[in-house]
C-alpha cells in the first residue's frame, strides 16, 4: 500500500503538494497526519469545485504501508501515526521538501529537496522537466501553496525559481481571484483583541545587537491561526525578529518568525521539538510552563544569534588622506587620481580632523578659492565609528543619518574607512541583511522621506488657508503641474505655530502655473521673469509667492544668483538652512505629504541651525544675518560647523562685494524683531 502525506497542521503547500505528489503516485492514497490549518478547513467547506479524495488516517492500516511518500517534510515527529509505519519491514520512503537539512531528518529511498521558497515549486519544477500537464484547478491550487508559502514572495526565503513557478502556473490556467480569496484572511473582533494584547505583552531582547521581539499570551482553550496573529505583529511593527509564545490548554505553541540570517528560528524551534525554515518555524512544547518556556527560550537566543558584522571586517584600509595644509586645489587633485568623493583630512599620521568632499572642493575651485588649505572648508563634526561597531551602527549612520563615508576610529586614531559602497556590496550580497528604508543603490546622497501632517495643518491653520492650500493643489493637478507649500510656512508649522505667509513652488512653469491660479481665485498676477517668480494677489490682498522649482548658482562670491529650471530635490538643496528645506504636496492624491530630502525634521527638533553645504555662506553672505535672526528670534543655535563656515565668510570680507539694498534689507528685518 502506497500513502501520501504531510507535516500536522497542514497548510495550502502541503495540500498543493500533496495532490501533485498523486500525479507520480496514481495509486497511492492522500491522508493527512493530523489537523489542518483552518483556512485549508474552510477551503474545502467552499470549494466543491476542488474534489479531493482523501482517506482518514484511522482508515489505513499503517502495518500495510510499503511505499510513504512525504511531502513538505522530512522529519518522523512530524508526521504524527504514520512514524510507526517507518518500522515496516522493506519500507520505501520517498520525500519532496523544501526545507533545510537538519539532523533529524528521515533518509530516503528517493529525495528531491531543493532550496526554493514552496514544496509546490518543487512539483512544478518536475512536471516541466518531464513535460506533463495539469488541470487549471491544479494549477490554482499549487499556486495557493506558493503563494502563501512565500508570503506572496514577500519572505526572504523566496527564489527566482518561486517567480518562474507561478508564472508557469498563470499561463497553465491557475485563477487568481481563487488564490486571492483562499490565502486572504481578516482578523475577527476576537483575534483583532488577542492581537493587541499580544504587541502589549510583547518585550524586546538586544542580543549581538539584534534587536528581538518575545511575546506571550496565556489562553484557556486553543486559539485558530495563532501564527497569523504573530505574522500581523511582525508586519505592523516592522520587526526583525519576532518569537510568540501561547499557552493553550496543556501545552504551549511556540511561533518564530526572522527576517535576519543572524537569528535562525529554524534551530531554535528545533531545540523545542519543532522545526521549519531559518526565517519561519514553529514548536509545540508539552511539560513546560510558560516561565520554563520563556527562560529557555532567552539561553536559545543567547546560544544561538550569531554576532553581526563588524566595521573592522568591512572597512577598507590603509585610507587614503591629506593633511590640513593641503590646498583644496591639490586635495582635488588627490580625489580625481584615486576616483574617490570623499577624503579624511588627517594631523600626522593618523588624527582625524575632518573630511572634504568632491562637491565641496570643485565649488571652492569654482569660487577660487582652490589655494585656500583644505582645513578652511573641511566638514569638522563627522560622526565615527570604533573597528567593534555593529553592522547595524553602520547601517544607522549611513542610511538614516546619510553619511556617505564613516571614518573607523580608535584610541583617536583612524584605522579605516567604510562607505555607503561597502555597505551596499554586503547588502546586495545578502539581500536579508536590507533595511526597510534603504531605497537607493546609486550615488544620490539623500534620501526622500515622508510624513503626513494633514491634521497638523487643521490643529494649526483656520479653515480659510486650508481650502486655499487644497484649491492650490487641485488647480495645479487640474493642469498637469505638482506644487508644493515650502520654505518658513512649513517650518513653522513643525513648529506649531501659525504663519500665513505662503510660498508655492511648482514642479513645471511657475509662472504660467501662477496666471492660471490667479484666474481661479479672481485676483491678478505680478511676474518676474529673470528668477521665475510671480506674485498672486487676491481680492481681499493676500499675496501668494510662486515659483518654478529652480537652481541657482553663482558666479562668483557674494553675487547675485543665475537661475536655471530645476527639481524639487535641489530646489530645496539651494535654500539656506534645513529648517527652511522642506515642502509639503499640496495635489490631491498626497495633499499634506511632507518632503524632507535633507533631515531637516532632526534640526527643527534639536532647535539648531544648519546650512545645506559648506560653501553656503560664500554664495550668499546675506545667509549670515539670517542666520542670526532665526538663532534670536526661534531660540534656536547654530550649528558648530555652521557656525566654523560663517567665520570662514566673515574672514574673507565678503560683505564689501554685495549690493547695499541687499545688506540693508537684512538689516532692517534684524532690526525690526
């Protein structure tokens, strides 16, 4: 007798597999180990379509069995009564799985097992190769097998192969609104508040730097898709790693779920008695309670996390550096010999001082001040790293902080560099090791982060100004153009205060964008043609400042600007501090979206002023009263490298170059706060 079966708590892989396996098989008999998950049970309580025949494991004689196909696993503990049937004199074991090796696990007579993300991309796999054809039912259902055991090829445990699986499957007929419907679930009022209070008892361990979520729930009687429950957790809080555990009625269901190959759960739930994948596994613990459980659980973790990455295995050394007295003149010319952005500026042989940029030498160059020594125009407050960082201090400077070279420091010597392409060879290399956040691999040196202030702007802002701002919107979405609020309305409304002086700045022709704005709100318009501006004033005399979003740079210090058509992103770059370098969509379809290209948000919380490059001052001394007045009149403090950039300008008498109507007017709004 010849029997086809799976791992208890059977779910749509193993079902998919299962009746592929059948197609191998024609006469063995389908029974399932032990229970099933529920949305298999309510599957065949809906689908009549699907006739599956399936025998009750208590119908077969166990001491007939001669041929045991496993599908989905390969472990005896998994398989519930049909274990007793490997004690069968001549017994042929035959096992489709997908999962890693362990030691447990059973040797086959045939063993096809292949590192993809389903057992049911395994069979899709065979009938390709051998060139056999299925049904659209069978196709739906291996599918739903992929589908779910990929996390709809959202887990990191997905392949290539997976992909090619499914589409091979759409093209044999598989429907994917039955798919869709099938591995689809809502939570019902009882596991929404199971799930709450699953998060509110959850607690996070720090073990090699990983960051590790336990939680635990005590039940009375068993609890339905407990795994869901924990999946949901994990996506809404965007965890790494999260372990649940749930008493119910005498035993406890262990839950583990890893997006990191640092934590493997598949070897923690192995030392429960469970298995699974390094990324998904489970356990059901018998004779332990929850204390016992949970302490255990810890010494695991402890045993088993391996240690991340470390700075001194991914910094390049020896660094290539330049004195404080070079010229920024020959400081570039070390930068484009060696094709590098970035170089550390060193006393001695190893004292870091700080860094200079490509940008900022080339800008100095181009202002002449290319004979000036680097420790001029250098970046001083550059944050660093000892060679014993983790890789997730790495990833938390370069990524969230956005800077582009970590110097390694220790004992105040620089042992070597790290940059954002060193980090990005090592995540590309190991895609599991990717933040949520990292959302470009090129050489762009912000990233653009969002946030919807919608209801700031009703807490702050009188109905008036909001239906202003949205007819804004909708009038530049009606005629093709993006605009934006930007500049101190935005900041102050951070700020939560209340300031209806309105800047609008326009992705496309501002100008022609401010006539047809004037049009819809009956006022008229005033044009400046030379900076691509105009000034909307509307009946009762408000006046709204549009314009294109632009660039601008300078011919030489202190002049006035040339203006070219530009992006948002470098439309803000050209502003004078980050405080002032925000915008918020005013379109419909992101009305209240916040843009913060630069981590401007970090400034206006730590109340500090700082300028977008280091050659700010030199372009636009005038920055410098600014400056001043925002410190005064906000309480806010500039910057300490903001503050070294500003003398620098002063040093250089900057202000006998500019034009006195520009000097006068700082100075008369200085002196009217």
């Amino acid at each position: 007798m010849e029997v086809i079966t799976t791992h208890m708590n059977a779910d749509f892989d193993s079902l998919a597999s299962m009746v592929a396996a059948k197609k191998f098989y024609p006469d063995a008999v389908m029974a399932f180990a032990g229970s099933q998950e529920k949305n298999i049970r309510d599957f065949f309580v809906r689908s009549s379509s699907f006739a599956f025949d399936f025998k009750r494991q208590k119908q077969i004689p166990l001491q007939k069995v001669t041929k045991l196909i496993l599908v989905d696993t390969r472990q005896a503990r998994r398989i519930g009564n049909f274990a007793k049937c490997l004690e069968n004199p001549g017994i042929e074991i035959h096992i489709y799985d997908h999962h890693p090796v362990t030691p447990e696990d059973l040797k086959g007579d045939v063993e096809i097992v292949r590192p993809v993300g389903s057992t049911s991309t395994i069979f899709v796999q065979l009938f390709r190769e051998k060139k056999m054809s299925i049904t659209k039912d069978e196709a739906t259902l291996l599918s739903m097998g992929i589908y779910e055991d990929t996390g709809s090829f959202n887990y990191t445990t997905t392949t290539p192969d997976d992909l090619e699986a499914a589409s091979w499957l759409l093209e044999q007929g598989a429907n994917l609104h039955v798919v869709s419907q099938s591995i689809s679930r809502e939570l019902t009022v009882y596991q929404l508040a199971l799930l709450n209070d699953l998060i509110k008892s959850s607690m996070t361990y720090t073990i090699q730097s990983i960051d590790i979520t336990v939680a635990k729930l005590a039940l009375k009687e068993y609890v339905d898709e407990f795994a869901l429950l924990v999946r949901r957790f994990m996506v809404m809080e965007n965890l790494n790693v999260i372990i649940a555990l749930a008493g119910m009625e005498d035993r406890i269901y262990l839950i583990a779920r890893s997006r990191v190959p640092e934590v493997n759960v598949g070897e923690i739930a192995r030392d429960f008695g469970g298995g699974g994948h390094a990324s998904a596994a489970s356990a059901t613990v018998k004779n332990m309670t929850m204390v016992e459980a949970e302490e255990k659980l810890v010494r695991l973790l402890n045993k088993h996390v391996r240690p991340q990455s470390l700075a001194s295995e991914l910094m390049s050394h020896p660094v290539i550096t330049v004195p404080p007295d070079i010229s920024i003149k020959n400081a570039n010319q070390v930068l484009t010999r060696y094709s590098i952005t970035v170089l550390p500026v060193v006393q001695g042989k190893s004292k870091l001082l700080g860094i200079i940029s490509r940008r900022v030498a080339e800008k100095a160059i181009f202002h002449n001040l290319g004979d000036l020594p680097v420790s001029d125009y250098m970046t001083t407050d550059v944050a660093t790293l000892p060679s014993s960082a983790s890789l997730g201090d790495i990833q938390e400077l370069i990524i969230e902080h956005r800077q582009r070279l970590i110097p390694v420091v220790d004992k105040d010597e620089l042992q070597g560099v790290i940059t954002r392409t060193d980090l990005l060879n090592l995540l590309i290399n190991d895609p599991a090791h990717q933040p949520k956040n990292l959302m470009v691999a090129d050489d762009r040196s912000y990233v653009e982060r969002h946030r919807n202030v919608n209801s700031l702007m009703i807490e702050i802002l009188n109905k008036e100004t909001i239906v202003l701002l949205r007819t804004i919107g909708e009038t530049a979405a009606a005629n093709g153009y993006t605009a934006y609020a930007v500049g101190g309305f935005v900041r102050d409304l951070l700020l939560h205060i209340k300031n209806l002086d309105l800047d609008i700045v326009v992705e496309g022709d501002g100008i022609e964008f401010a006539k047809i704005l004037a049009r819809q709100l009956g006022g008229t318009v005033r044009t400046h043609e030379k900076f691509s501006t105009a000034l909307v004033i509307m009946p009762d005399g408000f006046n709204i400042d549009v314009a294109t979003a632009r660039l601008e740079y300078y011919e030489y210090p202190a002049s006035m600007p040339t203006v070219e058509l530009s992006s948002l992103k470098l439309d803000l770059y050209r502003r004078d501090f980050t405080i002032n370098a925000m915008a918020i969509n005013l379109n419909p379809e992101k009305f209240g979206t916040l843009v913060d290209f630069f981590n401007c948000q970090t400034d206006i919380k730590e109340r500090r002023i700082r300028i977008l490059h280091n050659l700010s001052f030199v372009e636009d001394p005038t920055r410098i009263f600014r400056a001043i007045r925002f410190e005064q009149r906000m309480g806010f403090s500039i910057g300490i490298h903001t503050e070294k950039m500003l003398k620098n300008a002063v040093k250089m008498n900057l202000f006998n170059r500019f034009f006195g109507r520009r000097c006068f007017t700082e100075l008369k709004l200085i002196f009217t706060e």
